[in-house]
C-alpha cells in the first residue's frame, strides 16, 4: 500500500485537486486526511463536497469543530466564512469526523496530539516563538500509544522526527494554507517558505514529504477577493509577514 497523507486543506480547492493528482502520479493507492479541512475564505462548500464524494477516513481538526459547534456571531473569521456557506448535509459530516483514528494495527492519526487537536505534537511554542519539540517531549505526548507511526498535522509544517524507541511521527504539512500567524498561546508564526502544496507519502513504514505545484496565485487573488490580505500574502509566499 502507498499512502498519501493531506493535511490542513482549509477549503482549497486547487490545492487539493492538484495534490490528489499528484500523489495518483506517483502510484498512492490510498488517501487519509488529518483535519482541518474547510475553514478559511476560499471554497469550503465544494472541498467539503469532494471530500465527502471521496470517501476517505478523515479527522476533524480544531477548526472543523469549531464550525460545527460555535455560535456563529463568536467565531472568527475562517471558521465564520465556511459556516456560512457549508450546507446542513455537509455540516452533518464533519460533526461525524472523529478526532483520531487508528488506522492500521501500526499507523495512528491525529490532528494535534492525540490528546487535543489544538496543541502541536512536533512543535514548542515559547515567548521567541515556535521551535521544533524534543524528542522526549514529544515521546511524552504519545504516552499510551505503541504504533510505529503516528501522523499529525495542525502545524503547517512538514515535519518528520524518529524517537529514541524506533517510532516514527510525521506531519505532512498544508495542503492548503502554508503559513499563518497565531497569537496564543505565545504569539508565533509557521511558514513552510514556499506556496505550494505539502502532503506525504508512506510505505512500508518510509515517510517521503512532498509538494505539489498549482495555481497558488489563483487562491491568493480569492483570499484578496474575500478581504483576507494575510490569506492572500500566505497563499502567494508561503510566509506569513
């Protein structure tokens, strides 16, 4: 089996279409969506539909249950936009999407952690920002879970790190959104410094991070379109000032 692992899609339709063709390209059989797949200003109505016609096992991330389960005057405006627009039947789906799954007998998934989806498994973030997790640390937010691989997402960043005991933890960074700013819970950036497309490939317990090219300029000019200048700047740079 080739796995392809997406990530962090956030209603970008292109993106997704190009990392599918992609990842078919280069001979993935199967598909996994780590979360966060509909929030932000550019098309979660018609990402949610793809999703949903494809079938694969998917997470709901923190911002998929913030646009389920917020009230609508209190979210911010990502989630709010996509709320606006997903459909009852759409809305019903992502409320069905469970916060992690295990796989197979040695493959877990995860957005965040396996204990929050809105923490960051492979990243620390302190008064200077955000920084690359230790390895003891991170082995101490798998405490419980014995798989070879666990996949997560939420930070944007491809990232791949080997424990001490042999496992493996990987993100495959953004489909959709490749770099963000976030003021809790210290302010911080990611940035992958490239608008492409991030997802990876996983065989036979190999992690191969991957991107794709597409029409980045389009989904900045929609982002612009929207009155998102700090989507449009991300989605055109791949930076996030």
């Amino acid at each position: 089996m080739r796995l392809a692992v997406l990530s962090d899609i956030h209603g970008n339709l292109p993106a997704l279409e190009a990392v599918i063709a992609n990842a078919r390209a280069r001979g993935a059989d199967a598909f996994v969506n780590l979360g966060d797949s509909v929030s932000g200003p550019l098309w979660p109505r018609e990402t949610a539909a793809l999703l949903m016609a494809l079938g694969w096992p998917t997470l709901a991330g923190n911002q998929d249950r913030q646009v389920v389960q917020e009230h609508l005057a209190t979210m911010g405006a990502s989630d709010r936009f996509a709320r606006e627009r997903l459909g009852p039947a759409q809305l019903a789906w992502l409320a069905t999407l469970p916060s992690t799954l295990e796989y197979a007998a040695d493959i877990f998934l995860c957005h965040g952690t396996p204990a929050s989806d809105s923490a960051y498994l492979l990243e620390d973030v302190g008064e200077d920002g955000a920084y690359p997790a230790a390895p003891g640390a991170v082995a101490e937010r798998l405490a419980g879970r014995r798989e070879r691989l666990t996949l997560c997402g939420h930070s944007h960043l491809a990232r791949l790190l080997w424990l001490a005991d042999g496992r493996t933890v990987a993100n495959p960074g953004s489909v959709g959104l490749p770099a963000y700013a976030d003021p809790l819970p210290h302010w911080h950036v990611m940035e992958s410094g490239t608008p492409r497309a991030r997802y990876a490939l996983v065989e036979d317990g190999a992690v191969d991070l991957l991107e794709a090219d597409y029409d980045f300029a389009a989904a900045s000019a929609k982002a612009r379109a929207e009155g998102r200048g700090d989507w449009s700047f991300a989605l055109a740079t791949g930076r996030a000032r």
